[in-house]
C-alpha cells in the first residue's frame, strides 16, 4: 500500500476505534427508529441483536468505502462454537447483515474451535484478520488458558479464507507461560518501527496477573515477539 494511502487507512481506523462505539449506538438508535429488518435477519431496539443467537465483541474495519461491522457470535442454546458475523454501512443509517462470515470447525478437538475476538488490516488490497482461536477441550486436557492466535485473508472483505499454514503464539519464549493466554490481537502499522505491529493479550512469567506483549513484523506473516510490558 502506498504511504499516503497507508496514512489515510491508518487514520480511519484510528477513529474508528476512538469514535465507532458511540457512533454506533447512535446509528442504530436512528436505524430502530425509521427502519426494520426482517424478523429472520437481525431486530434493532437500542443496539442490534441478532435473531437467532448472540453478538459480542465488535471488531470494526473500513475498507472498500464502507464500515465493516465484524462482531463474535454464538447461536441460541450453545455455549461453544463462537462465530465472526458482520454488518456493513457505509452512513450508519442503511446497514446490510451478510451474517456469519469466518466460522469455527465442528470439531471441538480444533484449536480454533471457537474464534474468539481480533483485527483486521489490509495490505496491497489483501485484507488480513487475525483473530484468537480458543478450545475447551484443550484448555481440560492441558490443565490451562489454550489461545492462539491465527489468520484468514480476504480480497474483498466478503469472502475469508483460513490460512492454515499460519500460527503464531508464545510457545519457546521463557518469558511467557505457554499454553495459556494469546488472544485478542490488535495488528496496526507501526510508523515508529517501520514494520507492522501486534499487541496482544499474554501470560508473562513476570506478570503473574497477566500482561501485553508486542510482535513485530514486515509483511503480517513472520512476526518477532518482543518482551512483556
């Protein structure tokens, strides 16, 4: 991506993440109030709600000129098997619903089992999530917190495709206690370093109450992990 079109994204993003919770509360505040979706799609008071099971985790993007509303989802009576659902507007006044996007295997064996929240980036017109894969019955079978993180592309944002050839985690570092927690990636660029950044949520040797780590990387693909802070 270009640097002025790098810098461009990047500040979106950036309000994205500052502005995008109040904006969207008020933007669905006024979509309850002059429009409705089908019962079979989602239903609107105050917030959105979907029908046929439950949001959390917003994980919002832009890209392609519109707000890309990624969220987790789980259905009605299931306590495994979290999904990526999302919602896009390009005014958060009209939205339209795709649903589920990136789901997580059946197999309640697979790390990914449950995906779990992320970020997403985009890179030469590639878009790339990275987002926590958890497993209950890994997290009973090795006695602790099993997170890693993993990640799907996308030429357009509509389409993901798992890339299961990637897997990044604290695994070898004496700093950190492995398995146990690496979740919730925030993947930016870093204009400090010139190299693409990842904070994510960790379990430092240091810091028995838990800690943030930093990696590293120039393409998204090979990543450095730094040291705990």
């Amino acid at each position: 991506m270009p640097a002025k079109q790098r810098s461009r994204a990047m500040k979106v993003n950036q309000m994205m993440n500052t502005y995008f919770l109040p904006c969207f509360v008020a933007g669905l505040i006024g979509l309850s109030a002059f429009s409705e979706e089908p019962d079979s799609i989602s239903k609107t008071a105050f917030l959105y709600e979907p029908t046929d099971g439950v949001a959390a985790d917003v994980i919002p993007y832009f890209g392609n000129g519109a707000f890309h509303i990624l969220h987790l989802k789980l259905k009605h009576g299931q306590r495994q098997g979290w999904d990526w659902a999302e919602i896009v507007t390009d005014d958060f006044a009209g939205y339209d619903f795709p649903g589920v996007v990136l789901t997580g295997p059946d197999d309640e064996e697979a790390p990914d089992h449950d995906i779990f929240t992320g970020s997403v980036i985009e890179k030469d017109g590639q878009f790339y999530a990275f987002y926590s894969g958890h497993s209950e019955f890994l997290n009973k079978k090795e006695n602790a917190n099993f997170q890693q993180v993993f990640l799907a592309t996308s030429p357009d944002g509509k389409v993901w495709s798992k890339k299961n050839d990637f897997l990044f985690n604290t695994a070898g570092n004496p700093a950190y206690r492995f398995p146990n927690a690496c979740r919730d990636p925030f993947v930016f660029w870093n204009p400090e370093k010139n190299e693409y950044g990842m904070l994510i949520t960790a379990a430092a040797v240091a810091y028995p109450a838990g800690s943030l780590a930093y990696a590293g990387s120039p393409d998204l693909i090979h990543w450095r992990l730094d040291e705990p802070f």
